[in-house]
C-alpha cells in the first residue's frame, strides 16, 4: 500500500507515462472523465492490471478501487466467468461479414433479463445507442426538438447533447437551439416546457434515477406527459441498468420507457451497449416496414462475438448470484461507516455521501457548506496515501469486508485532515499543488 504521508506517495514511472500520454493522446486519456486533472498534482496513478477490488499501477502502488472502469466493472477486474466466456469466443473468431449465432442468443438473453423491451440493437459505447434512440424519435414523431433532463451530467458525445455542456466549441448555435432542458422531478415545468415548445419536441430523454430517488408518481407522470404530448419517453439507462435492478430501473419502478439506452455494467468492462424499445419504433430502423428507412446503428464491432458473450456471462451471474443485492449491501456498509467516520472527526455537514447504494458519490463542502474542488484535492490525496483509488464511492461486487473496513480507517485519517482546513478555513496547506479541475469546463 502508499505510506500514510501524501508528501511521500511519489508515482516517478506514472508521471512519465502520464506526460507520454499528453504527448500522444489529447487530454491524455481516452475518456475526460479519466484524465489526470481530475486528481491532485502528480498523484494520477497509471494502471498496470486490476483483479477483483484492487488494482496496482505502474509504480507498484495496490489500491482498492471504486468506480471501476467509470462504473462498467461491477463485478470486479478479470472476473472468472466473464473471461471464461470471452475467452470461448475469442477462438471461434470475433467478427465475420454476416450476423453470427452469438447475436441470437445475446438479443434473447438481453430481452429475458430487460422484458419491458422489445427489440434491441447492440453497439460498442452509450453515445452511439443514446443518439440512435434521439435520431430514431425525430424520425417517428417529425420533430426536430430534444429536450433533456438539465440535472444529468452526459448523455453523449454527440452535437445534440454537448452543444449545452461549457465545452461547446465546435458545435453550430443551430444545433444547440434544437435542445432544450427540463429540471428532473419537476413535472409541472416539463409540462410547461412541451406547451412551449408544442409539436416541437421529439422526445423526453433522462436518467431515470439520479443521486436521489425519483419523486413518487414522477416517472409515472412523465410516462402521461409524453404519451399527452405526442413525444418519445427515453430513459438513458447506461447508470441503473443493473445497478437498479438487473432489468434497470424501468424494472424496479415499474414505468416502461419507449426507447432505454443500457451500457456500462453490461459488458463488465467490455466494450457493449444497446439501444432497446418498442418493435414499432425500433422496426423503423429494420427491413420490415414500408416507410422511410431510419439509419438506426450500423457499427463494424458492434456484435463482436466476445463482447456480447461477455455481456451474456454477466446478465448469467447478476441473476444467479444476486448481483444486485450485494452491491446494495456493501453500499449500505460503505456509506454508514464513511458517514460514522465523518461524523466522528467533525465533518459529517461537509464531507457528504449521496446517491443509491449501488451507485454511491462523495460531496465535498467548504466551510460556508459550498462544493468545493479544493476540499476534494485534499480528500483524494488522503484517499490516494491510504491505498484507495476513489473518485466516487461506486462499489463493485468483488470488494470484501475487509476492503471496507480499510476504506473507512482511511477515510477518518482523510477526515481529521480536512478538520484542521477546516478550521483554518483554507484547504490550501494541504493541497500540494492544483485543485482537481470539473470535467466540463470552457478553458483547459
């Protein structure tokens, strides 16, 4: 593990490959939510290989990490089952010029576990299957207007969707003018915005649970407002699927969206998503139909065999073994004793955990109890000196009793730390360098 000083946790080889990334690779990552701005000065580890919880990188550091894979990894690196059916695949070839057998049985198996849909089309990421669903409601409805859920921070790479983000650049007004933005849980304001907008708006897309539980009847309102107003009900599922329930939140809060968007956790870090939803939508995208043909996903690796073979493997153990459950539970464990830890050092209004159990994040406040990127410097670097890799508190399935316990004594080191900025009222001492800087933001 890294010794307990942060001034001590030196990454030489992961600087080194840090800057080499920079060199080579824009943002010096492939995802921003990955780049080494989002962690303190000079301690953004470069992983070498990750197994269950932990991973250990470059430098020979062992962390136990949260948020694997931005979520994707729930049931832990190199889970047995899923390498094992990869693997199977892997030769038998991955990619052949007509569909393959494993497309059957992946789009039967995806549609048991998800039944509220009915048709699915498999891709490689969430923005391709999210701006599917966008493009295909345009088409059905002849509208030209999106409006999504304003609280939700991504929901693609996509012109419609990044146009509204601070790293608009890049993007037509003309573009932008075609989004518009409706506050999640409010119900009277999203019917004020479709009045406004009337005939205009092709489709409602949003998570459909957020860092706090939908509002009662909510869901179910909008399910009304969009069937009144004549547009397209999409949930972004690529969070709570499985993480919800393995059918996603549709299934839990039993509210059948047209057209949901699953990813992440699918393919437990293999590259899969789908787009999923009514035959008579989705048709419209197929062959059988004698309408105007909507370019729905046409992607080269969108079947590979072994990403869907993964996908397979880990709907399998989610519903065999109480997947779900377990990542409440440790949830559960993880946020009573963080909360207890806080609370115990005098932190418990400032350092604050939020969200479903299975899907857990950490605020950061400041003295007068804003958000505060510094405050979270701080909190990392503490993390980081204890062994835990943890930009969000997003558990996996492979964390023990034993890797919570941990987790919490370093969090009440962290927290005694964050007391004495506190109360000097300036995180600065602490901080060794930058503040983490918010992904979305108009200047690098």
């Amino acid at each position: 593990m890294p010794t307990e000083d942060t001034q001590e946790l030196l990454l030489p080889r992961s600087r080194k490959a840090n800057e080499r990334l920079h060199a080579m690779i824009p943002g010096g990552a492939h995802t921003y939510a990955k780049g080494d701005d989002q962690y303190p000065e000079n301690l953004a580890p470069v992983i070498s290989h990750g197994r269950g919880a932990h991973v250990w990188d470059i430098d020979g550091n062992r962390y136990i990490e949260y948020g694997s894979g931005l979520r994707s990894v729930s049931l832990g690196h190199a889970h047995p089952r899923v390498v094992e059916a990869v693997r199977r695949e892997l030769d038998r070839g991955s990619n052949f010029v007509r569909p393959s057998i494993v497309e059957v049985e992946a789009a039967e198996r995806f549609l048991a576990t998800v039944p509220t849909a009915e048709m699915v089309k498999f891709a490689k990421n969430g923005s391709d299957a999210t701006t599917a669903a966008v493009r295909l409601a345009r088409a059905a409805t002849g509208r030209p207007r999106v409006a999504l859920c304003a609280d939700h921070p991504f929901f693609s790479v996509d012109d419609w969707f990044i146009g509204t983000t601070p790293m608009s650049a890049g993007v037509p007004a003309a573009t932008n003018e075609l989004t518009v933005a409706f506050p999640y849980g409010d119900l009277a304001a999203t019917e004020e915005l479709l009045t406004r907008y009337q005939d205009e708006v092709a489709c409602l897309i949003l998570e459909p649970a957020t860092h706090t539980e939908p509002p009662p009847g909510y869901l179910a309102g909008l399910r009304e407002l969009a069937d009144r107003h004549g547009c397209v009900l999409i949930f972004d599922e690529m969070i709570t699927g499985f993480r919800w329930s393995e059918a996603g939140a549709q299934g839990l809060y039993g509210v059948v969206p047209d057209l949901s968007t699953f990813g992440k956790a699918l393919g437990n870090g293999f590259a899969v998503s789908a787009l999923a939803g009514r035959r008579d939508l989705m048709e419209r995208g197929g062959l059988r139909h004698s309408g105007d043909r909507v370019f729905l996903l046409s992607t080269t690796h969108g079947a590979e065999t072994h990403s869907l073979a993964a996908a397979m493997a880990v709907q399998t153990t989610y519903v065999e073994e109480g997947v779900t459950a377990r990542l409440h539970a440790l949830g559960e464990r993880l946020a009573a004793g963080v909360s207890e830890a806080a609370a115990g050092m005098g932190v418990g209004d400032h350092l604050v955990v939020q969200g479903r159990a299975s899907n857990l994040v950490f605020a950061t406040l400041d003295e007068n109890r804003q958000p505060s990127q510094q405050y979270r410097t701080l909190f990392l670097r503490r993390l980081l000196a204890g062994g835990v890799l943890a930009p969000s508190f997003v558990v996996s399935s492979a964390l023990g009793d034993a890797d919570i316990d941990h987790t919490v004594d370093v969090v009440a080191q962290a927290c005694a730390v964050y007391r004495k900025a506190l109360d000097a009222a300036d995180p600065t001492p602490w901080l060794a360098g930058r503040p983490v800087k918010p992904v979305f933001r108009r200047l690098a």
